[in-house]
C-alpha cells in the first residue's frame, strides 16, 4: 500500500481517526497536511507521523467557518503542489434525544459534519480533477440507519452519504473517485463531547460491552480504498467492529 508521491489533505486529523489516517498516509510515503482547530494536538500528530522527512505540515482550520475551510484546501494545494487525496474527516457528535436536544447543538453538527464537508468536497474538486484524484468522506453506521438518540448525527451522515453518491456520479466521468467510510463505533475522543451526561454514559456503557475498533483499523481500511489501482473506486465502505449488531 504504497503512496510515495501521493499529495493528501486530512481535514480533521488532530486525533483519532483523522490522525491514524495521517500517520498511516505519511507511513506509506505521501506528504501530508494535517488540518484540524488544535494546533498542540496537530503537533504531536506531525511528529509522530512516519515517513519521508517533513512529511506531515500542520494546519489550522475550522471547516464551521466557510472561509477558513475553503482558504485552507488551497493553502494545502499550495503547500502540496496540488492535492491527490483529500480525507473529509472533521466530524462532532453532540447526541441526545429530540426532545432533550439543545437546537445549538444540531446547529453546530450540521455546521460541522455536512457543511464542511460540502465546503471542503467543492473547494477540493479542481484540484482532484486535475489529478484524478480521490476524495474519502468519513460518514458513519449512522448514515445508514437512524437511531433514537442520534436523530441530528444522523441526519448529517445520511446528508454526507446523499452528497457523495451525487457528486461520485458527476465526477467519474472525470477519473475521480469518491469513497464513503461508514464506521461503527470507534475508540476516539468524539463521545467525550456529549453534553448529556445520560448519553455519555450509554456512549460508555456501550463501548464497554464489545470490543471496538481502534483508530488505524479504519485508518488502514482507508489506506487500501486510495491504494487501490486508478480504474476501481471502493465507493463504500462499512467497517463495523465484529460483535457490533446494529
Ligand atoms: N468514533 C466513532 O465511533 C465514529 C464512528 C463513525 C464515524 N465517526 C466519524 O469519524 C470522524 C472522526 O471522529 P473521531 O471518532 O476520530 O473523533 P475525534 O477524535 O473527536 O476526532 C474528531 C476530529 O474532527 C476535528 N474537528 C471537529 N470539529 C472541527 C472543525 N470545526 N474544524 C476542523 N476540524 C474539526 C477534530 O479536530 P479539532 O478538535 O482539533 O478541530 C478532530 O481531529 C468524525 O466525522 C466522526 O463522525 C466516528
């Protein structure tokens, strides 16, 4: 799985997936930058990452805010020479049942998880096709299937899904490949932001039944997606853990 010369943007890659996904790519040779809001985490996951030397360049970028999403995809071309693989992978997961849900935070995960990725998927696009490159969305089991508790969540992963489905049918034509990674669930940092203490603990409680994924598990998963030779696209990909049923 080899991605010497490969030019990656990882939006998102200050920690878990994101950033096993940054050291996988600089692992296999590519030159990386790794775009998130923490600049100290961004640092740790730079010099941790394997590779060609200076492999990873750090970024800050906040994909909530459109011009910091879009200035920031042609700050990586720039920096990169252009971009072979864009990682839409900044993503918040702020559950809680309808009725108990505060209206700021499905503000905040449509901000996030489907309006960003739709800034960054639009702002990448001239670069990918100059390329023929591939762009991966990070979306979820939850853009599968819906569940109680996660309605919002959810309906920014199916919004992820629904956009990228459209956008790989009018980009194939071009030689681009868009590839949808749809975990279940994942040992990250991403439910110690729940801010229903309720949530919280059936986040753990659920996480404690079963043994999860780690990060480089999808981080691999993505890694053969975009190693892939250029005339097969790996459109979707749902990687749960084993023992997860639903
Ligand atoms: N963990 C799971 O079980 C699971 C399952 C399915 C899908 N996912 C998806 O996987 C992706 C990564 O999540 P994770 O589990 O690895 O959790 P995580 O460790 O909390 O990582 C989330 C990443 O998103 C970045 N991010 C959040 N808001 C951002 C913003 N406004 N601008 C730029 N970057 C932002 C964070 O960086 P900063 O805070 O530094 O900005 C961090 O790098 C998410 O899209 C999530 O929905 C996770």
């Amino acid at each position: 799985m080899d991605m010497t010369g490969r030019r990656a943007l990882v939006v998102g890659a200050s920690s878990g997936i994101g950033a096993a996904i940054t050291e996988a790519f600089a692992g296999a040779g590519a030159r990386v930058v790794a775009a998130g809001r923490r600049s100290d985490r961004l640092d740790e996951v730079t010099a941790r990452a394997a590779g060609p030397a200076r492999a990873v360049t750090p970024m800050l970028l906040d994909v909530a805010d459109e011009a910091s999403a879009r200035s920031g995809v042609a700050a990586a071309a720039e920096i990169l020479g252009g971009l072979d693989v864009v990682v839409n992978n900044a993503g918040v997961m702020l559950s809680a049942t309808v009725q108990d849900s505060d209206p700021a935070e499905w503000e905040r995960m449509v901000r996030t998880n489907l309006l960003g990725t739709l800034h960054v998927s639009h702002a990448a696009l001239p670069h990918l096709v100059a390329s023929r490159g591939t762009l991966v969305q990070t979306s979820s089991t939850s853009g599968r299937v819906s569940s109680a508790g996660s309605g919002v969540y959810a309906a920014t992963k199916h919004g992820v899904n629904a956009f990228s489905e459209a956008l790989r049918q009018e980009v194939a034509p071009q030689g681009v490949r868009v590839v949808m990674v749809e975990p279940g669930m994942v040992d990250t940092e991403l439910s110690e932001h729940l801010s229903d203490p309720a949530m919280r603990a059936l986040a753990a409680r659920m996480a404690g039944e079963i043994r999860v994924l780690d990060p480089y598990d999808v981080a691999e998963t993505v890694l053969f997606a975009v190693t892939r030779p250029p005339h097969v696209s790996l459109n979707e990909i749902l990687v749960r853990p084993t023992e997860q049923v639903r």
